[in-house]
C-alpha cells in the first residue's frame, strides 16, 4: 500500500500552478479542494494539475463551505451534492470528500441525508468520504456510530481533529469501538493534530503538542491496518493545518504563528516516518 499525499486548496492564495509546483516538489501527489465556478478558474486548475501531473481530490460543500447555511435544509443539501459533484467531474477526481449535512437537524433528516447522498454518488459511480466535521451531520463520535448503524455503507473521510474540541479530550481514547467503526469506513484522511481546545494545535512541530500527536498517530495507524485487510493500494492523506481562525495568532500584531505549509510538510514528514514503521 502506496501513502499518497494532496496539497489543501484551503485558503489558497496564490495561483493554481503555484499550489502545484509546491506540491510536486514536497514530493505530494496532488490536490484537494472545491473545483471552481468560473469557467477560467476551472481551466486553470486543470491545466496546473496536467501539467506536473498531479491528481486531484473534489471537496463538496452541501451549502455554506465549513458551516452550512443557516436555516438549509435536507432538499437543499442533496441539490448542492449533486450539483457540485457532477461540476466536478471535467476534473476527473480520484474520488470526492464532503463536509456534509448540519449538526442542527434531528437524526433521522441527517439518516435521510445520508442514505439519499450515497444514493447519488452511486449513480454517478463515484466515491465520495463524508467528512467527520464540526456543524456538519458527522460532527460528534457517537453521534457518527448512531448514524453509521442507520445508514447505507457510506465512507468517510476523518478528520479527527473535530471530534477533539466538540468533546474537549482527545476522545478515541476512550472509545475503541468507534475508532475501530470509523477506521473500517475511512476512505480518505485529513491528518490535522487537534486538542482538547481547538482543531489545530498552534505547531505540530513544538513537543507542546507531543501527547496530541501521538494520539493521532495512534488512530491513523488504526486507518492504515484497516485499509491495508481491505485491499487499498493506496492511502490518501491531506495534512490540512489552514487559516481562518485554525491557526493562532500573536494578539498585538495579528501576525500568524508559523507558516501553514511548513506545518503540513512537516506532517507529512512525521507520517511517512510512521507509516515506514507500520
């Protein structure tokens, strides 16, 4: 089994060939993010990943991007899935990852939800992660079991790093049947380092954060043996410390702790050194 690594789209702020550039030459091999709207936009990413040969990853966002918009509901959802993923498609993604759903509706609209999405990319022949995200259906670990055992077969895509803040501990600890449930539906990851105050620590890299990371590392090797009995070839990872209040900030100047790209190469760094070990 191949570990493969995307470069986020997440608060992108330069060019699509000079997301890609980067990404080669870190040694990742491709991107993850929304395909855009605008139809230059749209040629432009894909000429970027043609040309250094990179694969790419779709995200979908049903409604809202983190936060889905206020009020949304089941029907709008499922519009903006389907919507999104067959814009998507020109792009020829390897699969999709969703932050899907609201953590505001009653369980059986998120069961419905579900169950009706993965119906969708179904019929699209397509496989999509839904993604275990704050304000989204899958945004708590019990919450995600319930729905798991009321659902279709669906996959996911885990960033664990959710679940940290919502239950204020680094919470797969204590809830090995979860972790193993999750681990047997992971499709994709997003290897952010959360802990018990927030989805991103303030630098992965600082011995700080040691016990986050280790925990972490702990159920990413969960994913990778369960992947590995499952016939995966490959497993992806999208190390995704990003902005918009993730990444902390000196108070006074309002200059950024660190830069984001160091922490994700940095991730990916420790992960290769891991996933060599397993």
């Amino acid at each position: 089994m191949d570990l493969l690594f995307f470069k986020t789209l997440w608060g992108l702020g330069t060019s699509y060939d000079e997301a890609a550039r980067a990404a080669a030459a870190a040694g990742f091999a491709g991107l993850e993010g929304p395909y855009p709207e605008d139809a230059e936009q749209q040629r432009a990413l894909r000429t970027a990943l043609e040309e250094h040969d990179l694969l790419f990853i779709g995200e979908i966002s049903t409604t809202g991007f983190a936060v889905p918009d206020p009020g949304s509901t089941v029907a709008q959802h499922l519009d903006a899935f389907e919507r999104i993923l067959v814009r998507t498609l020109p792009a020829r993604p390897i699969f999709f990852s969703t932050m899907a759903g609201s953590d505001l509706w009653d369980f059986a609209d998120s069961v419905r939800f579900l169950t009706r999405a993965h119906e969708i990319a179904e019929r699209h022949g397509v496989r999509v992660g839904f993604e275990t995200h704050r304000s989204r259906s899958l945004f708590h670990p019990t919450i995600t079991r319930a729905l798991l055992r009321e659902t279709p077969p669906i996959e996911l895509t885990l960033d664990l790093s959710h679940w940290c803040v919502v239950t204020e501990r680094l919470v797969l600890d204590e809830l090995p049947d979860v972790l193993e449930l999750v681990a047997e539906r992971a499709l994709h990851v997003q290897p952010r380092v959360g802990y018990d105050q927030g989805a991103q620590v303030p630098d992965p890299r600082s011995p700080l954060w040691d016990a986050a990371l280790e925990a972490h590392l702990r159920w990413w090797r969960a994913v990778w043996a369960s992947q590995r009995r499952r016939g995966f070839t490959r497993c992806t990872m999208t190390p995704e410390f990003g902005p918009d209040g993730y990444q902390q900030i000196d108070v006074q100047t309002g200059a950024p702790v660190g830069n984001l790209w160091d922490f994700n190469v940095h991730v990916a760094g420790v992960l290769r050194r891991a996933f060599e070990r397993v």
